[in-house]
C-alpha cells in the first residue's frame, strides 16, 4: 500500500511536468498549427539561464521568475521572427504545412548547440529548493519529497491561472476562437497575428517553468529536456493535440503510467511501453481521451 | 447617397478570373442582393468586400476611403461585417460566446452586453440557448448566430453571404423579415448574396445580377423581377 501511493505520487509529480510540456505543445498546435519541436530547445536554453541565476542569487525562485519571463520573449521572438517568415514564404500546398515543423527542429538543433558552445556538454545540476528526502508514512519514508509536492503544486498553480486565462477572459475568448476559426475570428474582429504571438508566449512560459521544475530532480545539459519533449508530445497526443485539459489529463495519465512500470516492472519497458501508447491512443482515440470533438461545418 | 462604390473589380483565384471588371454601388440604408448561379462570383465578391481575399485590379471605397486590401479586423473597426457563407459560427464555442465575440474589439463590455441583448431581442431562440455550445444548434439557430454574432459588432454595412442555405422554408422568411428589419429599424445597409433569387429581390431595394464573373444588371430590384429576359436567362424561374 504504501509502496503504491509512493509510486503514485511520483507519477503524478512526473505527469505534471509532462502536462505542462503538453500543454506548451497544445498552445503552439492550436494556435500556428505547428507542431514546436523547439521547445526543448527553448526550454533548455532557458533552464541555464535559471541555472546562472541560481549560481549567482543562490535564489531558486527569481531563477524561475527570470526563466518563465525569457521563455515567453523567446516565444514571441520565435512566432515573429521566424514563423511568420516562414508562412510568408511558403503559403500554399504541401510544403507549408511542413515547413515550419522541419524548421522547428532545426532550431531545436541550433539552440542545443549554442547551449553547448556557451556551457559546455558536461552535466551540470541546480540544486533543488526545498528538501528532496521523502516524506515519512506509517513510520516509513516514501519515495515522494517535498521537492515533488513543490513541482505538482507549481504546475497545479500554471494550470489554474491558464484555464482562467482562457474560460474567464476575453483574451482567452480571443485565443480559443482564433485557434478553432481563425477566418471568423478575424470577421469578428479579433486580430488573429498578435493573438498567435500570445499562443507562443504562453507555451514559452509553461516549457520554460516546466524545465525548471523537472531539472533539480534530474541533471542539466543540452539534451537533458529531450526526453521530456518526448513524454510531452505524446502527453499532448493521447490527450487530443488539441485540448487544454486534455493535455492535463494525458501528461497525468502518461506519468502515472511511467511510475507504475518503473516500479513494478522495470525501467527498460518505459520507452517501448509509450510509444506502445502513443501509437494505440492514435488509433483508438485519435480525438483523444476526454474526447474534444472537432466539428467541421461545410 | 452612394456608401459602397465597387468600380472594375477583377479578382483571380490562380489562373481562373472569378470577377471580371465588376462595377456597382451600393446606396446608404438599402438591402442590395446580389444574385446569380453557382460559380458566378457572388462569394468571391463579398470575399473581396470584406477583406479575405485581395483584387487583380479595381477599386472600392466605403463612404469615400478606399479600403481596398484592408485587413476583415480592421474592417470590422470602420462598421462593417460579414457573415461568410456556411453558418459561420464557431462550433466549439458557446452560443454566448459567438456573440461575445463580435465585441471583443470595443473593449467596451457594457456596450457589448447591450449589443448582445439587442441580438437576443431579434433572434429570441438564441436567448434561450446563450450557454449551450453553438455544435447544438440547428442549422437556422447557427445562421441566427451567426448574423447575431456580427450585429454585435454593430455594423453599418453587413455583408451577409447565403443566409438561407439548406434552411427550412419558414426559417428563411424569420431571417429575411430581420434584415428587413435592420435596414427599416436601424438604417443598416445591407448586401446580401444569394442564389434564392425569388426571396432575395422580394426584400431588396436594388439588385445586382452577376453571371460566370460578369456584371449582368444592375437596378430597382422590382424591375429585375419583372423583367421576362433576365429572368428565364439568369433568375432560372
């Protein structure tokens, strides 16, 4: 029993990591129709600059205030700068649709190795806040620390703040109607460019907060977020690529699912057990988990 | 007094020329339907007039500002709306919040919130409806919201493309009777494209007779119903 709720725990610690990886990837989905391979990039880049905060300050929290506020302007300045010369240039047929994406990966690769030219590739640390050891129940620890419930609330506190950005105010009234009819949303008024600008700087900040809660529980260097980029994707995939909440619910899901085999069968089966996901969840629920229909009228 | 002046329009998709030197004017607080077949540049035309789509060549101006190549958002800002064709609400939306949206742009919530209710008191089913998700609308409740949707933004020209596609007789003529009442009540200019043409010169004041990307006609909507030529040529009936 106690051994379940620590692998629980855990999970739900994983999943929020991955939901809010999930959800930056959502943001950019819905509102370019891109899917950002950068932002693994974006969010490493950003989880050094947090890592020299916290060298410098010895301050944890400016180091994710600085990291949350540089991921949102990289995510504009991303959006303006490159994104839109890139729908400019290629506007029509086969290649529009994908050019961005490649353009995202090679991006991913040119941050990496700016990283790694500026901080070298050796593993580097930042050390967690709050203590790591775990909580004692029933007389005995859990594998599950302050640090976890630290992260699980930190996302929990992205997530409200985002789900009362977009069902409470008309910027998110403006955000969810360019992202499902940007022609009637612009009829209607709303200016659609500057809107997808904010998609990315939302999705900036959540990656960037994202790499700051996973890295003191994990080791930093330039590849060090790949695998979260990995687990967030297919987060966003089994939750609908489309959906906020399910977004929530597949990074949940998906670290649940990850703690479980870890602990009870072994670590080698993760990989192989979510792309087993990731494929399954395509084919049974491609609209995903909670089902957010997209309805096309004529 | 002339509001909308289009004066040789040409506008290409890719190769095909979908208008042709197309020139008309559009006076202040009338209903002008422009009417024809498939494929003769009706959408193509509003399309142009609200911004989504920019012109070979001509031009056209709106109360004597060219707004040619303007952006739909900007458009909406100078008064006028469309409601493009196909019901165009978004579905996965509230009904409340199709309409909302039409007032984003003002920043003005009190003003919206009056616009909305003005919305509601012409189209009553909506009222009943405003938190349900626009995906369970009727097709003719859809139509509603959507020319609710731009009346919140409180045009002064509204551009409504087909509203009475694939609706029900007796929807139609509930829809009809409220552009009527837009243009007689509040002095709103409307242009309204549509292949019913029967309906559509039976409540507009002047007509415009498109075919195959060519202006046709343009005149008194009586006369154009009652002239025999045009319409075994072009009205089909």
């Amino acid at each position: 029993m106690r051994e379940l709720i620590g692998t629980l725990l855990i999970g739900i610690t994983l999943g929020s990591i991955y939901s809010l990886m999930a959800l930056a990837l959502v943001l950019v989905w819905r509102s370019t129709r891109v899917i950002n391979f950068a932002q693994a990039g974006q969010a490493i880049l950003t989880t050094y600059i947090a890592y020299e905060i916290i060298n410098r300050t010895g301050v944890f929290w400016l180091a994710i205030l600085f990291a949350v506020v540089a991921g949102a302007l990289l995510g504009a300045g991303i959006e303006y700068f490159l994104m839109r010369t890139l729908f400019r240039h290629a506007d029509e047929g086969p290649v529009a649709a994908i050019a961005p994406v490649i353009a995202t990966l090679g991006l991913l690769g040119i941050i990496r190795s700016v990283v790694g030219m500026i901080w070298g590739n050796e593993f580097r640390s930042i050390a967690p806040p709050v203590s790591t050891t775990g909580f004692v129940f029933n007389g005995q620890p859990l594998p599950f620390s302050m640090l976890n419930l630290v992260v699980i609330i930190g996302a929990a506190i992205v997530m409200i703040i985002f789900s009362f950005i977009f069902q409470k105010t008309d910027l998110g009234l403006s955000l969810r109607a360019s992202a499902f009819q940007p022609e009637i949303a612009r009829l209607a008024g709303i200016r659609v460019g500057p809107i997808r600008t904010i998609g990315w700087v939302f999705a900036g900040a959540a990656g960037a907060f994202a790499g700051v809660l996973v890295t003191p529980n994990d080791i930093l260097s330039p590849n060090s977020l790949d695998v979260l980029l990995v687990f967030g994707f297919v987060a966003a995939v089994i939750g609908g690529l489309e959906s906020l909440p399910g977004a929530v619910v597949g990074g949940l899901a998906l670290g649940i699912g990850v703690a479980l085999i870890t602990n009870y069968i072994s670590t080698v089966l993760v990989f192989p057990s979510v792309f087993i996901v990731l494929i399954l969840s395509l084919i049974l629920r491609p609209n995903g988990l909670i089902g957010s229909k997209r309805v096309r009228i004529a | 007094m002339s509001s909308l002046l289009v004066s040789n329009l040409t506008v290409d998709h890719g190769a095909i020329r979908a208008l042709s030197n197309v020139s008309f004017e559009v006076k202040q607080g009338e209903i002008t339907a422009i009417i024809g077949a498939n494929g003769a540049g009706k959408t193509t035309l509003l399309r142009t007039l609200s911004g989504l789509k920019s012109p070979s060549n001509g031009t056209v101006t709106w109360r004597e500002r060219n707004i040619l190549n303007k952006k739909p958002e900007d458009l909406v800002r100078l008064g006028i709306s469309h409601v493009s064709e196909g019901k165009s609400v978004i579905p996965e939306l509230s009904v409340h919040e199709n309409l909302l949206m039409g007032g984003l742009w003002r920043r003005n919530r009190s003003d919206t919130n009056k616009a909305i209710a003005e919305a509601v008191e012409l189209f009553p089913r909506l009222g009943e409806r405003m938190e349900q998700s626009a995906n369970t609308l009727s097709g003719g409740e859809r139509q509603m919201l959507a020319i609710g949707r731009a009346l919140v933004s409180r045009p002064k020209l509204l551009l409504l493309d087909e509203p009475s596609l694939g609706l029900a007789p007796l929807i139609i003529e509930q829809i009809f009777t409220v552009v009527q009442r837009l243009r007689k009540d509040m002095g709103m200019t409307v242009v309204l494209v549509e292949q019913n043409a029967v309906s559509a010169l039976a409540v507009a004041d002047t007509g415009v007779i498109l075919n195959l990307g060519e202006l046709i006609a343009a005149g008194d909507a009586r006369y154009i119903l009652a002239d025999p030529a045009l319409k075994s040529a072009y009205l089909g009936f």
